[in-house]
C-alpha cells in the first residue's frame, strides 16, 4: 500500500499536467462547434475540458508549492507556465457561457494568487534548485508568455461582457469597410467573403441591439446612410445579419477583442520565436538526473505550444478582423492590399483550414431548428435507446434540448428557408417605410370626428360546470386577464395557434393542385419551431414563463389519446388524433347552445380550454375553404386569444369569404411570421446573447434584421 501511495504521489502532479494539456487541445480542436450547433457528444467533451485547465493548475502549484525542492522536480516545475497559458484558455474560446463573462471581475484575486505561487515554484525549484543550466533562461522566457497569455485570457473574459461592449461604443469611429463594397455589389448578390466585410463595418448596429446603445447620440449614425446605398437585396442583408451574429459570437466567447489589438498582434508575433528559442535552450540543457517521461513531457508541451503559436499567428493575420483593424486606422490603409495579398497566400498554404479559417460557410447560421410536433409527440410509441439513455441520466431540460434540438432538429430546405426570410424582411420593411418629404402646401386642419357611440357591455359567460381540469389555474388566470384587460400570454397562442394549424393541415381537402408544397412544409417547420421555442427555450420567447401551460396541455392530449384511440390503430396517428379531437369538441349531451357557439361547453373544453379554441379555430379555417359551404363566412370570435395577436392578419370578422386553399396557407404562413417576429423582438437580449453560445437562433436572426429594417427609420438594403 505505501508503494501505491509513493507511485500515485509521484505521478500525481505529472497526470495533472498531461490533463490540462489534453482538456486544452480538446478547447482548441472542438470549442468552435457552438458556433453553429452546440450538440452532440462534441460539446459533453467541452464542458469537462473548460473545467479541467483550472482544477489541474490550483492543484499542481499546491503540491509543487508545499513539496520539497529535488532536482527530479526541476522540469516538473518548469511545466508550471505550461499550466498559466492552459489556464489562459486558447484563442478560439474565451467563456463557456455569457454567465463567465459577468463574474470575470471576480477573477482578479485568483489570477494574483496563480501568478504568486507560479513564481513562488520556479524560485524554489530552479533558482534555488542550483544545476539548472540553460533551463533557468528557458523558464523566463516560457514564465512571461505564460503570464502574458493567462492575463490576456482574462481580460479577453472581461470585455466579452455585455457592459463592457457597451462601454466600447462609446467614442468609436465611423469604418468605411461599406464604400468597399459599394463599387464592387451594386445589384448582385453579396458572397460570403463580400458579407462579412459588410458585417464588419456594419457591426456596430448589432453591438448597439445586444447592449441597448443609444444611437441617436452615437457619431455613427451619420454613417448608416451607406446602408442606402447597398443594393445586395434581401438575401444579402440576411446572409451580412448571419455574419454581424458570428462576429458577436467572436467577441463575446472567444478571445478576438483582445486578439485584434496592438499588443494582442504583438504577442502572436514573439509567441513563435520566443518558445523555439525555449526549445533549443532546452535541447542543450543536460537531461542527467531527470526521467525520460519528464523530458518526453516537456518536448511534447514546447513542440505543440510551437505549433499552436504559429496557427494562432497565422489565424490572426488572415482574419478579416485584421483587415478592419487596418482599414479603421488611416494611416495603415496603404498596407489593405499587402494584407490581401497575405491572405490569399495564407489560403493557399491551408486550404484544409488547418492553420486559418476562411470566412466562408462556417461562420453562417447553420440553418438548423429545433422541432417539436404536440400531435405527434403525444402518440409516439417509443424512442431511440440513446435518447433513453440521457432521458435516465440527464436533466429533464437537458434531455429534451438532446432529443427535440440535436436528434429531431433538421436543417430547412433552401426553397423555404428563402421564403421565410423573404416574408420577415418585407414585413419588417412595411413597418420602417421610408420618411415623406414635407408637402409646402399642408392640407387644413380636417374637423375632429365625432366619438362613436358607446358599445353595450358584453353579457358575461355562464358559469362553467365544476369538472376535473388540469388546466384549472390557467382558466383562472384567463379570467383574471379578461377582467383586467389584458391580452393573453404568448406561449397560449402559439399552443393555441400550434393545435389549429396541425389539425388544418391534417384534415385538409385532398387532391387539390392549386397550392404550392413549400407554404405547407414552410408552415408545418415553423409551427414545430415556435412549438419547440415554447417546450424546450421558453427563456427564448416575451411575457412569463407558463411551462406549467404547455405541460397541462400535453397531458390532456395525451389522456385523450390513451382513452379513445382505436385497439388496431393505424400508422397515421395524427390523423386519427386530429379526428379525435373533432369528434370531442362537438357539444355535450345537455346543452342547448348552437354549435361554434363559445357559450357551449363541449367534452374536449371541459378538459383543455387550449385544445379546444385550437379545434374552433381549425374548424373555421376548413369552413372557409370547403366549396360546400358557400353562406356567409364569419370570423374569429373576439373573445380568442389568437384574435388579440392576429387581428391585423383576420380582418375577416363579419365578411363573405370564398378562400381557396392556396391563399388560406399564405395567411396562416403569414400569421406564423407574425408571431415568429413578435417573439424574436420582445426576448430579452441577454437571452439572445446567452443562444449565441449555443449555436445561434432562428430568432436572433429575425431580431438583428428588424436592428437593420429600423435604424433611422428608413428603407436600407432594399
């Protein structure tokens, strides 16, 4: 046992070092998969490997620390700045997630005491230690990289905060990175490379929408006049949002606003030379004495620092954040075409994207979202063994982020994520026009209208019967709002909304070819989207966080199809659900009211007030399109909550319709929209910025695009 205990002391501070050197690589070669989708077994490893440098580096410095100096320690001691530049974190990930940069103030202490026993160990075990030879000199040059690069990763923590950005606003100077493209775009569609120069100089519009800046008082609205100049069309102003998103990403979890200054230049420049130079010191540094597991370590620690300093260098120089660091300094901009000339031939020599990434592809959203279908979710049988795996270890929001996000999340065709995007930036065009020119001659002054007279106050509902209703604190809530006026929660339209477009859909007339495939698919990935957004990210959406909503939902649906699905039911459950739910919403043995009628109060209200305006509305839906039914077509009831979300999109109240179904799906398309828009502009922002780590969102997107439909309120990029 005392030998076990020796063996496990001796190698104690050795498999500390080679951890921290493995959790680093694992930072290098994976911390880039946030930035398009934060999934998978890639991202089980980052978590442990972002933990790892810090654990790893307290604890060897505490054993080094208390142990007694031996010339057996001398390289282990020298490792000690290995552990500082771990601890530094590399330069593709700074923060793990956004609640790291808020408590990064809160390092200053523990960075103190690190660089305190890093010194404390080099002196006691090199200095003191006698027979260091050229490995002294080595230790120096390695011990302030170290030092510069942990300070760097914490200050890089520091200024990924949202106040800090801010903070950064203030004072800056106008770039002129838009009249380069200006002479290059002017009606052709903007590449990659085109938009995310576009994004650099556009930037600071969405630095101002994460961080609340003002504008108005910014210098830098006098430059967003180029925006209207910019003649790239709608998918280049979605495809320049996609990059302006990923360069926010770069400052906020990733070490660029410290990486592209002066001295973060500068010490990518020395980095190289200096740690060859601690190599060859350490080539000639005698070995006598030491373990060949010590020195293979420490030749494994120099050559991959090496090789990882001079990626780091090349990445910096070809970065487009380099061209904007040069084209916002006047004086440097003599120096823009050697830097693209840099840049090709950094290209040319990586084309694998070992050593630089290109700005292509890999910096646009990946296009991929989350899907969750209540139908379909309430009348699945079974799912993978992995998924039940995380289901039994996992978190419950854990599990359904995995299930609904990574294994059910698929990528939108082109054809419908075009016209999704199409349709967001009209509406929001339509919402921001252009400012009239004053009329020298104004009309007069037409006379006051006269108020029109006062409405008769409604007839209260009846009293509803007491029944059993897992929704019974949602009913008394609705009715609360009512009494006060208030509109309902979001979360209950797109529920409601979610049930009535599934069941339109579902029950639709067969055969007919006048309506276009991609506004059903587009609606069917929007509806499972906002559906996703409300089970699995309600932080993601406005108003109060009613999960209690959905899951009483859910559970209805889901007693109902326990109860009354068929003994040989066929493949096509959601068909037979959605009849289900028809059939049940028919008025209860008893009652007099007529059928549609709110005051009825059918088998399926008794159970879920949600499920049931969702059949109203599906019902209505089919009413108007059925040539069968040619009479006088009524509207929404006023008293639904979709009517206080969508009234703009149903002004059919009253009205004779004759709708086909092809302008039925251009409506309900329209009104996801609507609600996609609603939700994306009225999230929080540090909800947005908290996704960002996360591989992004669709409505963060959606958010940053109405940033560009409404600054100054005028029509830019059309």
């Amino acid at each position: 046992m005392a030998g076990l205990l020796t063996l496990v002391n001796e190698w104690l501070i050795r498999g500390l070092v080679l951890s921290s050197f493995v959790a680093y690589l694992v930072l290098v070669l994976f911390a880039g998969v946030r930035r398009r989708r934060a999934s998978g077994w890639r991202m089980l490893l980052l978590w442990p490997a972002y933990q790892v440098a810090s654990l790893a580096t307290t604890k060897a410095l505490a054993n080094l620390f208390l142990g007694s100096a031996s010339q057996e320690l001398q390289l282990v001691a020298f490792w000690t700045p290995f552990l500082l530049m771990h601890l530094g974190r590399p330069d593709n990930i700074s923060a793990l997630s956004i609640e790291d940069n808020v408590l990064a103030a809160r390092q200053v202490l523990e960075v103190s005491l690190q660089l305190v026993s890093v010194i404390f160990v080099l002196y006691k075990h090199i200095v003191v230690g006698g027979n260091a030879g050229t490995l002294l000199p080595a230790s120096f040059i390695m011990f302030f990289l170290g030092i510069a690069k942990y300070i760097e990763g914490t200050v890089a923590l520091w200024r990924g905060g949202l106040g800090n950005i801010r903070s950064s606003l203030k004072g800056l100077e106008p770039m002129s990175l838009c009249s380069y493209l200006m002479s290059r775009v002017r009606g052709e569609e903007l590449d990659n490379e085109q938009a995310l120069l576009a994004a650099h100089g556009l930037f600071y519009v969405s630095k101002g929408e994460f961080t609340d800046y003002p504008f108005g008082k910014n210098p830098l609205r006098r430059d967003l006049t180029r925006e209207k100049e910019f003649t790239g069309g709608w998918k280049g102003v979605c495809k320049m949002v996609e990059m302006e998103l990923s360069l926010m990403y770069d400052i906020m979890y990733t070490k660029a606003a410290v990486v592209h200054t002066w001295l973060g230049y500068g010490l990518r420049v020395v980095s190289p030379p200096c740690t060859a130079a601690a190599f060859a010191l350490f080539w000639l540094h005698s070995k006598e004495g030491q373990r060949r597991a010590d020195v293979v370590i420490t030749y494994v620690l120099l050559v991959a620092t090496f090789i990882l300093d001079v990626r780091w260098l090349l990445g910096a120089l070809g970065s487009t954040w380099t061209y904007a660091f040069i084209n916002n300094r006047y004086w440097l901009k003599d120096f823009v075409e050697t830097w693209k000339g840099l840049r090709v031939f950094l290209v040319f020599l990586a084309p694998s994207r070992l050593f630089i990434e290109e700005p292509t592809s890999y910096r646009r959203w990946s296009g991929t979202i989350g899907r969750y279908n209540l139908l379909h979710e309430c009348t699945r049988e079974t799912t993978g063994l992995l998924s039940r795996l995380v289901k039994i270890f996992a978190s419950t929001g854990i599990w359904m982020e995995y299930q609904y996000g990574y294994l059910d999340g698929f990528e939108m065709i082109p054809v419908v994520r075009d016209l999704l995007f199409k349709m967001v930036w009209e509406k929001l065009k339509s919402a921001y026009p252009e400012l009239p020119k004053p009329d020298p001659k104004p009309d007069p002054p037409k006379p006051y209208p006269k108020p029109d007279p006062p409405k008769p106050y409604p007839k209260p509902d009846p009293p509803k019967p007491v029944v059993h209703n897992p929704e019974a604190a949602f009913v008394n809530r609705r009715n609360l709002d009512k009494a006060l006026g208030i509109g309902p929660e979001f979360q209950e339209v797109v529920l409601t909304w979610h049930i009535a477009t599934e069941v339109f859909l579902l029950t639709r007339p067969r055969g007919e070819a006048s309506f276009k495939y991609e506004y059903v698919k587009a609606i069917k990935e929007l509806s499972s989207y906002m559906m996703f957004i409300v089970a699995v990210r309600p932080h993601m959406l406005p108003g109060l966080k009613l999960s209690s909503l959905h899951e009483a939902t859910r559970e209805a649906l889901e007693d109902i199809w326990r109860r009354n699905k068929s003994m040989h039911c066929s493949t096509d459950r959601d068909n037979e659900l959605a009849s289900i739910l028809q059939r049940q919403e028919d008025i209860a043995p008893g009652t007099d009211s007529e059928p549609g009628s709110r005051n009825s109060r059918s088998e399926l209200y008794n159970k879920s007030l949600i499920l049931s305006d969702g059949i109203q509305y599906a019902r209505l839906m089919l009413d108007w399109i059925r040539p069968s039914n040619c009479a006088k077509k009524m509207g929404f009831p006023k008293d639904m909550p979709v009517h206080y979300m969508l009234q703009e999109v149903w002004l059919w109240h009253g009205q004779a319709l004759d709708l086909d179904l092809q302008t039925m799906l251009e409506r309900i398309l329209d009104a996801w929209v609507k609600l996609l828009i609603y939700a994306s502009i009225r999230c929080s922002r540090d909800s947005h910025a908290k996704q960002l780590a996360m591989g992004g969102e669709l409505t963060t997107i959606v958010w940053i695009l109405d940033a560009h439909a409404s600054i100054d309120g005028e029509k830019r990029c059309t």
